[in-house]
C-alpha cells in the first residue's frame, strides 16, 4: 500500500511538469519521499540552536583546519 502523499505528489508533477512518473522506480522513490519527511521533521524537533549557540562555536573550533 502506498503512502497517502504519493497520489496528491503524482498529481502536482503532472500539473506541474506535464509527465507521469515513468516507471515502478520512481513510484517506489516518491513512497520513500513520506519516510524521508518524517525523518527530517522527527530532527527539527531536536534542533535548538538558539539554546546551544556555544555547542555550535565548539562544533566550529573543532573542525578549523590547523594552521
């Protein structure tokens, strides 16, 4: 069964850019797009620059290359 955003996806890429996906591959990719989604709001919630800017400025000092 597929994610409830591949059909409203497939329907804004056909009125979009006028194609249909073209094969299985591509519906596939377009069910991993829901996943990929929730993911990514799953690590907004965890992100808090504001609360941690010297973690940030450590993170920074870390990573300057030597020299």
């Amino acid at each position: 069964m597929e994610p409830d955003i591949v059909p409203p996806t497939v329907d804004a890429i056909r009125r979009w850019s006028g194609v249909e996906p073209p094969n299985a591959a591509a519906l596939h990719g377009l069910a991993d797009m829901a996943h990929l989604i929730a993911d990514i709001e799953r690590a907004r919630a965890g992100l808090a620059f504001e609360d941690e800017p010297s973690g940030f400025e450590a993170a920074l000092l870390d990573l300057k290359e030597p020299g």
